[in-house]
C-alpha cells in the first residue's frame, strides 16, 4: 500500500477489485486522507475523505507513490 504526506495528511492509496460474475475485469484506486493524533498511550486515525480516484484494467500495477508540492 502507497503511503504518502500531502499538506500534514496521511494519504493511502490502494486498489480493489471490481468482480464481473466473480471474475476480475477492473480494478478501482482508491485514496484516503487521514489524520493521526495521539490519544493517551494509542494513535487514533480520522479519515477526512476517502474515495475513488481511477479504475483501471485488471494487469494495472502501482508501483510508486510521489508527493509533489510547489
């Protein structure tokens, strides 16, 4: 799973089927933005908005993840 920091966010992206009768066609990718606090002795996560950014074929791979800024 690609990580990455985007304006002091933590941002997922990972990828999901998308079955056609039980068979793999597409795959979507997928991010979410999270924040992460501190909370005693544990780490707590608020998601801020989670969703759909591409669908692509099945053979897709992502191999890396880059956060760009200006």
């Amino acid at each position: 799973v690609p990580l990455a920091e985007y304006e002091g966010r933590l941002v997922v992206l990972y990828m999901t089927d998308e079955d056609e009768v039980h068979i793999p066609v597409n795959m979507s990718v997928r991010c979410m933005f999270v924040s992460l606090d501190r909370a005693g002795g544990k780490v707590c996560g608020t998601i801020h908005w989670s969703g759909i950014l591409a669908t692509v074929p099945f053979s897709f791979r992502l191999l890396h993840c880059l956060a760009v800024s200006d």
